[in-house]
C-alpha cells in the first residue's frame, strides 16, 4: 500500500523542501551530502515514503536548522506518523479527505449553482 501523508506529513514535506531551498543545495547536491541517492530524496520531499526520524534529523543538520524550530519539526515528524483515529473505519472511510477533514480548523460550504437549474417548464405563449 502506498503511503498515504496526511496534513501534518505534507506541512513536514513543504518545510523540509523549503528548507533545503534555503540553504541553496540542489536534491543531488543534497542527496550527496546526506549519503542518499538523489530517488530516496525526491521520495521522502514528495511524500512517496515517510521521513524516519533519523532521516529527519540528518536533513535537518545539513540545512543548519537549531532549536527550537528543530525539535517542533522533529515532533511534527513523530505526529505525522502516527495513524489516525478513521484508519480503524478503513472500510467505511475510502480516500484521503477524512485525513484533511479531522486536521481542518474550520470547513466552509460554498454552494454551487447549476445553470438551468432553476428554469421553469416552457409555457404557452398566446
């Protein structure tokens, strides 16, 4: 089964890219500094496979990143891991939007209207 991130995974998969950004290496450059092939980096950046920890803090130290922003990344690692209360209703719940549904602060409605929705049968006109 494919992983599946949920919000906290893909906050943890922007910042990470964003922070590789930032300390101006490119994914090859990156993926050479760390040891990895360039793939396992694209795959962890692109929320394919999820970020160890271990992996987590590697990152972290090439990019120069201290605390306190660390250890709040290094805990939304471990939050993005942990499975949510709908994976027991697997069979009930099908697709992601559950996942973003339970992160949601606020859910907004917004109608849609369909042209001719609303038209009235055609009268006879005399």
């Amino acid at each position: 089964m494919e992983y599946s991130p949920t919000v906290r995974g893909r906050r943890l998969i922007r910042e990470i890219e964003r922070l590789r950004h930032g300390s101006g290496l490119s994914m090859e450059v990156a993926a050479q500094r760390l040891g990895w092939s360039t793939s396992k980096l694209y795959r962890l950046e692109n929320g394919r496979s999820r970020i160890t920890t271990d992996d987590l803090a590697d990152m972290l130290d090439l990019y120069g990143i201290r605390s306190p922003q660390r250890e709040a990344l290094i805990q939304l690692g471990r939050d993005a891991r942990r499975r949510g209360w709908w994976t027991a209703y697997s069979d009930v719940f099908t697709g992601s939007y559950i996942a973003m549904e339970a992160e949601a602060a606020s859910i907004r409605i917004t109608p849609t209207w369909c042209q001719g929705s609303s038209r009235r049968p055609a009268t006879p006109t005399r």
